[in-house]
C-alpha cells in the first residue's frame, strides 16, 4: 500500500472497536520505513519501553522515593551500619517501603506509559484501549478468574518443583519474609489491599497491557502480542518460582484487553486477583502454623482442576462469542479523512 507523504495527513492505526482511526503523529512514527520495518519498530519499541520501565522503577525511582520518606520520618541513617541494621531499618518502616514502592510504579510504569505512547500518538487514551467496558464482558472476566484460579494454583504447585538455583532459591524466600512482614506491620487490609491491588493493577496494566501489548501486536501481531505481554509480565516480577502461573495470568489479562478492546477488564481482574491473594495472605499471616508460603505451594486436587479448566474454556466460549457480536454492531469506519493504516 502507498506510504502517505511527508505533508500529507498522519498515518494511522486502525483499532475494530473504534470508529475513528488513531492517529499515529508522534515523533517516532515520523521517521519512513516498510511495513516490515515499522513493524520491527513496533516490537523494538515495546520491549525497549518495558526495559525503560523496569530500570526506572526498580532502581531509581523506588529507592529514592523510598529513601526520601525515610528521611522524611526523621530516619538516621548515619547510625545504620551492616545487614542487620539494614534489615531491621526496614522492618521498622515497612509503610515507607510499601510506599516508596507505590510511588515507584506510579513514576515508573504508569507515567512512563503514558510518555512512551506520546512518541507515537496524540491520542494517548485510545491507543492505550482507555473505553469504557461492556459490563456483561466485564462480568464475565470476573467469573473467569475465578475458574482460573485453581488452573493458576496447580501451575504455581508445577513451578515449585522445577529446580532452581539455590541463590534463586534465597532470593525468593527473602522476598515472601518481606511480603509477611508487610502482612504483619499492622497497616491493616485496606492500605494493603490500596498500595498491593490498587496501584498495581493500574498502573502494571498502563504499561503492559496498555502500551506494550499494543507495540508487540502491532510488530507480531495479535496472537504473538498477547504472549509476548504475558509471558513478560511473567518474568517481570523476578520470581521464577511463580513465572508459570504469573504467565498464565498476564495472557489471561492480555487476552481480555484485546478481545473486549477495553483496559478496564484487564485492571478490574488484575484488582481482584491482587486483592484476594492479599486478604488470603492477610488471613494465613494470623494463623498458627499457616503463612502466605502454604498458600503458593497448596495442592489443587484433579476433581476441582479439570471442572474449572472445563468451566474457563467455556466461559472464554461465551466471551468470544459475545464479544464477537458486538464487534459486528460496532458503527462502520468512516474513512473520510483517514490516510492508510502503515501496518496494512
């Protein structure tokens, strides 16, 4: 197809579920190339703005916001010498951390999304699938996470007994002592579940499911975008003992986004996924004898596991097809005015 000319109006990219075209006028779609190339381009720019992130979140912005309101606290850090003063610091502030950490996905997955889809588009919120969502697809996305869980129990119960390095191995067990510290910190289920459920979910689904998701369908496209975000997402949480069920969700989330052309599926799903894990984790964290650990590793007995894999095919069955129908009733593309989509 034609590439447009340089004065000619922007390119664009066409999404089904709208009406109008997006208009690709950012400064990274001004520069020509083949379709092969912008294609390329595309799936470059998704995993290099997911490198972006992950670099800005964890090792500069959550440590310096993390810091600062440690300094805010009237914390003295001169006094702190060796890992157990350091660890104790910690403990001591767990509400700082958990902070420090909510201002870090803030600035650095959820801003950085925003900017990133600056460099391709003017239309931020339509690029990212910021529209409102059906409600009968959003009822249904709930009830598939819930067919979903055990299926994402037994997968996390697989991953266990994949060996890993015992430095892994370390890392991991520090990471769930810091998680029942947090639990236990006394700053009670609704601050936990708004820094762990809340913020996570907007902000993560911003980034993954919003930019880079649309990035990778547009390089590989549609089935190979879907994966890619979520088996990245997977990984992205540095826990490979949990990479096969984290995966497991990401494409699940991947998949809502795209097949009901909303982000709010995927954020509402993602809050209840991180709500629950965080009052069940809240309730083991009580319990003699019981830690949020158990609650990973439980074993998901084959009469519960076969009926909810049947019972999430089947809702992904109604899904598509009801997503399908209301596609077909979406108002027909006006093309007055619409230059050709680069990647058609």
């Amino acid at each position: 197809m034609e590439e447009p000319s340089p004065r000619s109006v922007a390119p664009t990219l066409q999404d089904p579920w709208l009406s109008r075209r997006i208009p690709l006028d950012g400064p990274v779609e001004q520069v020509r190339a083949t379709p092969r190339g912008h294609a390329v381009r595309a799936f470059v720019a998704g995993v290099l703005g997911l490198l972006a992130a992950f670099i800005l979140f964890q090792l500069f912005v959550t440590p310096l916001a993390t810091v600062a309101l440690l300094f805010a606290k009237g914390v003295d850090f001169s006094a702190l010498s060796g890992t157990d003063a350091m660890a104790r610091l910690f403990e001591d502030n767990i509400r700082q951390l958990i902070l420090g950490n909510s201002v870090g996905q803030v600035v650095g997955l959820a801003v950085v999304a925003l900017v990133l889809t600056r460099l391709h588009t003017s239309d931020l919120w339509r690029y990212l699938r910021v529209r409102r969502a059906d409600g009968v697809m959003l009822g249904l996305a709930l009830v598939g996470l819930i067919a979903l869980t055990p299926v994402v129990q037994w997968l996390g119960a697989v991953n266990q007994s994949i060996p890993l390095p015992e430095f892994i191995e370390s890392l991991e067990r520090s990471q769930m002592e810091l998680i029942e510290k947090v639990l236990q910190g006394g700053l009670g289920v609704t601050f936990n579940v708004a820094m762990l459920a809340v913020v996570p979910a907007c902000c993560e689904e911003l980034l993954f499911r919003g930019y880079a998701q649309r990035q990778f369908e547009r390089g590989i496209g549609v089935v190979g975008g879907v994966l890619c975000s979520g088996i990245i997402f997977g990984l992205y949480h540095l826990r490979l003992s949990q990479a096969l069920p984290l995966s497991a969700l990401g494409i699940y989330l991947a998949y809502l986004t795209w097949r009901t052309g909303s982000l709010w599926p995927a954020v509402i799903v993602h809050f209840a996924n991180n709500a629950f894990a965080v009052v069940a984790a809240n309730y083991a964290a009580q319990q003699p004898g019981l830690d949020a650990q158990a609650l990973e590793t439980m074993q998901v007995p084959w009469y519960i596991l076969i009926p909810s894999a049947v019972a999430f095919g089947g809702l992904m069955y109604l899904l598509h097809g009801y997503a399908t129908t209301r596609l077909a009733q979406q108002p027909t593309r006006a093309p007055v005015d619409d230059a050709p989509d680069r990647l058609s």
